[in-house]
C-alpha cells in the first residue's frame, strides 16, 4: 500500500504503512532509526535499556569517588590534585555535552551505545593501570568525555519515546540513572571493600558496562528525525506523528536550533537546577572525605551512610513523576520539592558542627534531602523538555546539551571551590591519618618529653649524634636511660608530630565549621532555584492542565478525521 493511501485509525497507521528497508545483520549495529513510532511494549524496553545503561555508566563515573582515600594514598596525590581531577573531568564532560548538543543531526542511540563502550574499556584497562597520577588524570578526562555527551544523549532519547502526559514517570526513571548509579556503588564498595582493592573496585563496574554494552548494540533504537522532530503529547497521537512526519523538512525545522535555546526559561532554569544540585555534587564526590575527616567514618560506614539518600531519592522520583503524569502538572511539585529541600538541608547544616550527632540521625535528613529532591527533580526534567518543544521540538539535544554544559560547569566551579573555603580538608586528608598513627605510637614518649619541656628542648637543638656530652648526662640523669631510649626509638613519629602535628590539630577544629559554611551554600542553591520555576512551561492547576488534555484530544480527533477523509 502507498504511502498516499494509507489508512488511519484512532491506534495509528497500518502495520504495513511504512515499511523500513530490509537490513543485514552488521547495518543493524549502526542503523538504528525506526520508521515508525513503536508499539508500548518495544518503547518501554527500549527506555529500560536507556536507564539502565545511565545506571551502570554512572557507576563507572563515580566509583572513584568512593574509593578517594585509596586512590590518593595509592599515587601519593595532594587532596588538591585530587580535587583537580574531578574540576578538568567535569570541565571536559561540559563541553561534550554541546558536542552531543548535534545528535539532533547524528541520532542518539549510537552516542549511547558505543560512549559506552569506550567508557568501560577506559575502566578496565586504563585507569587501574595508570602509571602515575598524570595519566590517571587524563583517563578519567576522557571517561568525563563520554559522560558528558551520554549525559545529553540519554534523556534526548527518553524525551523521544515518552509523551509529555508520561514524560515526568519517564523522566524519574532515566533520574535513577545517576541515583541509583551512586546507589550501586556505595552498595558494592561498603560489602566489598574488605576484601577487594581500589582497582578492583573500578573493574567491577567496567564488566557492568561490559554486560550492557553487548544488550544495547543489539537492541537499542532510536525514532528518525521526522519523527522525534514533533510534539508528541499522548499517544493517540501516534497516527497524527507518522502521517505529518511523511513531508516534514527535518532540516528546515533545525535551523537556528542554538539561537532558538538562548532564553531565559531554558538557560535560567538550567543553572537553576545547577546550583539546585550542588547537595547532590558534594553528596558523591565528598562525602567520604567530609564524614572520614569530621566523624572519622571509614569509606565503607560513609557509603553505606550515603545509600539512605539513594534509595529514599529514586523511590521519589518514580512515585512523584507517576502522580504529576497523573495531574498533568509539574511546577507544584517543583515548588512543594525545592522549599522541603531547602529546610532538611538547612537543618542538617546545622548539625555540621555537632560531633556528637549520630548516624541515624545523618541517615534519616538524607531521606528527607532525597525525598523533597526527588519530588522537584522527576517534574523539572519533563517541564524543562516541555519549555525546549515549546521553542522547537527538533532542538530537543540543543536544549539537553545547553543544560548538560551548564550542570557540569557548576559542578566543576563548586569541586574547584571547595578547597579554598574548606582548608581543613587538605591537613586531614593528607597528613590526618599519618598524624593519628604517630600520636598512638608515640604516646608514651610524648609522656616522657611533657614531663620534661625544657631538657628536651635544648635536646632537639641537636642531632642525637652531635649532643653535648654533658647534656647527654643530664638527660640519663633527669629522665632515666630507658625514659631516654623510648623517646630516641619515638624519634620518626615525634618529627611527624612536630612537623603536622599542629596543622592537623588546627584544621580538626576549623573542618566542621568551615564545611557547615559550604552546606549553607548548597541552602542558598536551592532557595535560588524557587523563582525559575516560574519561567517554564507547564500549568498550575490540574484542572486546567486537565481541560488543555482534553482541547488536545479534541483537536487530534479533528485531524485524524480530516485526513482520513483525504484518503
């Protein structure tokens, strides 16, 4: 049947309506365009298999995160160098994410599949190889690479296969993308780190990527052009997508696509969620080193701490996207998510300078922190795709990579300031450890100097070779041979003490504070993102999103009508 004689019903064309050319095996594993919109059962594995590979490509890019310690200590890295990795990593995804900003033009499913790829091998074979701290930082750049054009081509897939009046469920599923990512790797390192190294950590999560790679490269598809280039509001549409879609000028529609981005909805509400985030940034990329540092958590107590803020927030995401799909409003929720942020967040800075507060009570805030971000978050991404269509639908990843360059510029410019407003953390990271050893080790030889200051100060004048005889026999009389022998054989932890000792006392005492400052920050972040809210697309009331619906269904029941006459 032609093309111009095919008929319509209110569940779309014929199947035989349009009919993809025949492809060999081999053309399938880069030819992925799909002639016509695909029925719910093909759309929703085709979604599941976007969200788990965001899964398992966040587990590859955060795993370091939680391993820090070991991996500082393995390279003898400064906690700055450290943090530097982190800055240049989330500089480079930034603009990798405009240069995915063109998979409006290249497609999206082969970014994904083969970004994959790439990102595993650099996993498995590179970085836990890396010769020196130098080459594991340009590793982990090229890892930032690919998450970064993943992080935009990823929902751009999620926004082509799910319609506005399902696009905040979806949208929640592919957030648990990261959450549950993060989620993954505090699981696995806080039950295996007894008995596995750093490297074997990051291997863990390359044979992941491995394992999804092989169901992608068969099965994931993307929508052609004149297809994801439409507005596709539910999915009685899908008849009226397929039939405009025959005469659609995909490139005439693409024409000015960045210009068309450069708005105050898109680019305000982009850095809204940014700064939004700036929790959630510190809550993967510092937490060991905050609750190792202030509460002396070890990385497995710290991570199996963090697991409550996953959990509770990709619970959220799914049930609050469901319930905003089911009232056809976003901004609510928005609204009702970022002020329940801003309290919980702000009570738990409060606790910052508290060593006495517990881990229950961390646990049960980062439920509230995951629960009120979750309810903003899930209905942000369906509103800002929603403000994007409503520029031009066929500027979805122009939209995506305008947002993806922004969100990591923030968190780079927030990885880069945090150890300029937390000083303690260099001495703690660096030296705390080394100074805790030596202070138990040298406890009884710091006894013996405390009791005799003076003796021991004119002591250290000198090397123990190069002391005054009559001094040597005045420290044998005072303090006693033995005394004597227990501080000589303390002599390398002494110098540590000496050395750091004074640093890292400083620095225990100023760390709460100073991090509690930065807490505050993440508040204000949050209090910020309130007014963008106001500035995208989307209704208030249910009740009028409700009659917007059915004015919609009204008028695709018109052209269906219409067309079908034509034939």
């Amino acid at each position: 049947m032609s093309a111009t004689t095919t008929p319509f019903d209110a569940n779309g064309p014929a199947p035989d309506a349009t009919t993809a050319p025949a492809r060999g095996p081999l053309a399938r594993l880069y030819r992925r365009e799909l002639a016509d919109y695909p029925p719910t059962g093909r759309r929703m594995a085709y979604l599941a298999i976007v969200v788990v590979t965001t899964v398992v490509l966040y587990y590859m890019l955060y795993i370091q995160y939680a391993v820090a310690t070991s991996i500082i200590t393995h390279f003898g890295m400064t906690y700055r160098y450290f943090i530097w990795v982190s800055v240049i990593g989330n500089a480079i995804g930034a603009f990798a994410s405009l240069v995915a900003g063109l998979a409006d033009r290249w497609g999206r499913a082969n970014l994904v599949v083969y970004g994959l790829l790439t990102a595993a091998l650099l996993v498995f074979f590179g970085l836990p190889h890396a010769a020196d701290k130098t080459t594991y930082l340009v590793l982990f750049a090229l890892v930032s690479f690919v998450e970064g054009i993943v992080l935009v081509a990823t929902p751009a897939l999620i926004r082509d296969f799910s319609p506005q009046l399902g696009r905040a469920t979806a949208m929640g599923y592919w957030t648990m993308g990261p959450v549950i990512g993060s989620l993954v790797v505090t699981t696995v390192t806080s039950n295996t780190l007894d008995s596995a190294t750093w490297q074997d950590e990051l291997r863990y999560s390359a044979i992941a990527g491995f394992a999804v790679f092989v169901v992608a490269v068969f099965a994931l598809r993307e929508l052609s052009p004149a297809l994801r280039d439409q507005i596709m509001v539910t999915l009685r549409d899908r008849a009226l997508v397929e039939a405009r879609a025959k005469g659609l000028d995909t490139e005439a529609l693409r024409r000015g696509e960045w210009r068309q981005m450069m708005r105050l909805d898109v680019l305000g509400s982009a850095f809204a969620i940014a700064v939004f985030l700036l929790l959630y940034y510190a809550a993967v990329g510092n937490f060991v080193v905050y609750f190792a540092t202030v509460f002396g958590y070890s990385e497995q107590r710290t991570n199996a701490l963090a697991n409550w803020y996953w959990a509770a927030n990709a619970i959220a995401l799914v049930l609050v996207g469901l319930v905003s799909d089911r009232l056809k409003v976003r901004k609510p929720f928005m609204i009702v998510g970022g002020a329940g942020s801003v309290v919980v967040t702000a009570v738990f800075a409060t606790r910052a300078t508290h060593l006495t507060t517990d881990y229950y009570t961390f646990a049960w805030l980062f439920v509230g922190i995951g629960v009120f971000s979750g309810i903003a978050y899930a209905p942000w991404m369906a509103s800002f795709t929603e403000t994007v269509e409503k520029h031009n639908p066929a500027a979805t990843a122009a939209g995506l990579a305008v947002w993806g360059w922004t969100v990591r510029i923030v968190v780079a410019v927030s990885a880069a300031f945090i150890p300029v407003l937390v000083t303690s953390v260099t001495p703690l990271v660096e030296h705390g450890a080394e100074v805790t050893a030596a202070s138990a080790q040298a406890a009884p030889a710091l006894a013996v100097v405390k009791a005799h200051p003076e003796l021991f100060a004119e002591l250290n004048k000198y090397t123990p070779a190069a002391v005054p005889p009559a001094l040597r026999a005045r420290a044998v009389k005072e303090v006693g041979a033995a005394d004597l022998a227990v501080v000589q054989k303390a002599a390398p932890q002494l110098k540590v003490l000496d050395e750091y000792g004074a640093r890292v006392q400083k620095a225990s005492k100023d760390g709460p504070g100073e991090w509690r400052t930065w807490w505050w920050i993440c508040v204000g972040g949050q209090v910020l993102f309130l007014p963008f809210v106001f500035v995208m697309a989307g209704r208030w009331s249910p009740r009028k999103a409700r009659v917007d619906a059915e004015e919609h269904e009204a008028a695709v029941s018109r052209e269906l009508a219409a067309l079908a006459a034509e034939k």
